[in-house]
C-alpha cells in the first residue's frame, strides 16, 4: 500500500513565531545633528524619531527643474517621422516632384520648340514620335513635346492653387459653422441654397458672362468647392465643441478664436490634409471637364485641354492621349497615396 501523504496540522502552523516588528526605542539615534542617507534602518516609531532624521530639504537648481520640464515631444517631428515609414508614399511623392520639376526643365532640354511660338506646319500633322519630336506632333503639325509638359505646370499649378484656396475657405467657415451656434442657422441654408443647384450651371453661367480665363474660373471653382470641406470641418466640430477643455476654456474666459485654433484645430488636421491631397486630382478632372465642354480658355495648353483635343483621334494616334493620360495617372495615384499617408501621420493618435 502507498503511504499516504500527511497533511500539514493547521494548529501547528499558529505555533510558529510571529516576527517581531516593534523597533527598539533604545536603538533610536537621537542626534539632531546626525544626517542619513536614503534607507535608513530607523523608520518603525518616527513619532520618538527628531525632525532632522524625519525631513531633508530638497535642493532646488533652476537648471534642472527646466531641463525636467521640458518635453522633447514636437508634433511635426512626429508626423515625418511617422510619414517617412511609408515608402511606397515617399517614392510617389518624390516622382511628383520630379515631373513637376521637368515641367520647368523640359523647353531647356528641347529648346527648339517654344510652347508660344509653336509653328503650325500640316505636312507633318500627327507625326509619331521621333528624335525630331520626342512626343510627335498633333493635328496641326505642331511639337507635342513642349505642350505636354506646358500643360502639365499649368493644370498642377491651378490645381494646386484652386485646392489651398477652398481648404483655406472651406475651413475658416466650417469652424465657424461649427462652434458659434449663432451662425448654425445662416450657413446650413446658405450652404443648401449653393449645394442644390449643381456646381456646373453655376460655372456656364460665369463662363458666359463674365468669362472663360483660368484665373476666373479658378477663383470660381474655388467659390463653390468649399461646400464639401466646411461641412465636414463643420461636423467634427461638433464632436470637440463641448469638451471637458473646452468647457473650461470657455468658463476662464478664453477668446473664441483661441479655442478654435488651438484646442480643436489641431484635432482636424489629419482630416484637412487628406482633403487637399484628394482635391488636387479632382481638380485636375473637373478642369478636364469644364475644357470638354468649352468653358475654358483653350489658348495655351493644359491637361484638360489635351485630352479634350486627344478624344477624336486617340484611336489612330494613341500617343496623343497616352502621354498626358498617364501624367494625370500619376499624380491622381501620388496625391491618393501620399495624401493618406500623410493624413494617417497627422493623426495625434498615432503619435508615440
């Protein structure tokens, strides 16, 4: 048979001593002229203990107290830092920069074209590409090359212009939209009496009587595609407006304008940046369109225009819309990447 395992007695474990943990009041220093470091074996009866023993004063070095104080937390560090982790979106960025580089540097590499003094000669209409004409030449005979490039410095330039100004627009008014309820009422219908014509009456009407320049129609497309932007701005307001911070901000008696600025602007960059980034190539196809349907100044080439003139013959001749459809490409694809990828890195949230 197994001998069974004997169990611990419960009683005999009450009989075990119990240490001691009263300290010796005879063991106590007394010395108020004694100092001790950290640790001191003395700490059981500190009422019987002199103050010197209980309490050390603490050095104060105005140095060190700033050095403790300040962060090395910097927000924008933390964006590039976080942004540059996404190679596929540096890559793309970097080539952006480089096309709209070669958009300054191509009539220099080819000077024998200049887009405004482009000789128009039928006898070499729609001459594919060659060492004469690196990019052929269109129905009128004239370089392809020089207006390519042309078109790609204007279109990114009115992109880009057109983009800033109705975030800029679009954010100002949306923060206000958001945070005084005074104004809730006026911009909900001014905003309802835009949004529900649709935008391209609005500019065959400005085409039509006041006129078709890339500047008019420009700052008019930057007068009704702020809708979007401040409405969404307008919305995430509301999620922050009534914060905690906020709420306290208000009671101290803190200027509107620094609440919004401050306490919730940050809150709505990441938003604000993938909304310009994604703007930049609708942009680009709206301005495609509005030269589709003839209501921009087609005098000097841009993208819009070139594949507006490229929809009749690009069967026949498809470098004519093969080289502008592909810059279009990849700045629509640079600008998608990128953009998120930016916006993600702009996120405080995902700042460590």
């Amino acid at each position: 048979m197994s001998k069974k395992k004997q169990m611990p007695n419960p009683v005999d474990e009450l009989a075990y001593r119990v240490p001691d943990l009263d300290v010796k009041k005879e063991m106590i220093d007394t010395t108020t002229e004694k100092t001790f470091d950290k640790g001191r074996n003395y700490v059981g009866v500190r009422s019987d203990m002199p103050e010197k023993q209980l309490f050390s004063f603490a050095e104060y070095r105005p140095q060190e107290a700033e050095r403790t104080g300040n962060s090395e937390y910097s927000y924008w560090k933390s964006v590039w830092r976080n942004f540059i982790k996404k190679k596929s979106a540096v890559v793309l960025l970097i080539v952006f920069f480089v096309i709209f580089a070669f958009t300054f540097i191509a009539p220099v590499i080819n000077p024998s074209f200049d887009v405004y003094n482009m000789r128009i000669d039928n006898s070499i209409s729609y001459t594919s590409p060659n060492s004469t004409y690196w990019f052929g030449t269109d129905n009128l005979g004239r370089d392809y090359w020089c207006q390519v490039w042309h078109a790609t410095r204007t279109s990114i330039l009115l992109s880009f212009l057109v983009s800033f100004g109705q975030i800029l627009v679009g954010v100002i008014i949306g923060l206000v939209w958001g945070y005084v309820r005074k104004l809730d009422r006026f911009f909900t219908e001014l905003y309802n009496l835009i949004d529900n014509i649709p935008t391209i009456i609005y500019m065959t009407l400005i085409a039509l009587m006041i006129g078709k320049t890339t500047l008019i129609m420009g700052i008019a497309m930057i007068s009704f595609y702020w809708l979007g932007t401040a409405r969404n701005v307008r919305n995430l307001v509301f999620m922050y407006r009534d914060r905690e911070y906020n709420l306290a901000s208000r009671c101290l008696g803190t200027k509107t304008s620094r609440i919004l600025i401050k306490n919730i602007f940050p809150y709505l960059i990441s938003v604000i940046i993938l909304r310009l980034a994604l703007s930049i190539p609708n942009i680009i196809a709206y301005e495609t369109t509005l030269t589709y349907l003839g209501l921009m100044d087609i005098s000097l080439p841009s993208l819009g225009v070139l594949l507006r003139n490229a929809r009749d013959c690009f069967l026949n001749y498809p470098y004519i819309l093969i080289f502008p459809a592909v810059i279009v490409s990849l700045i629509t694809i640079t600008f998608y990447l990128a953009g998120n990828a930016f916006s993600d890195a702009c996120d405080p949230r995902n700042h460590v």
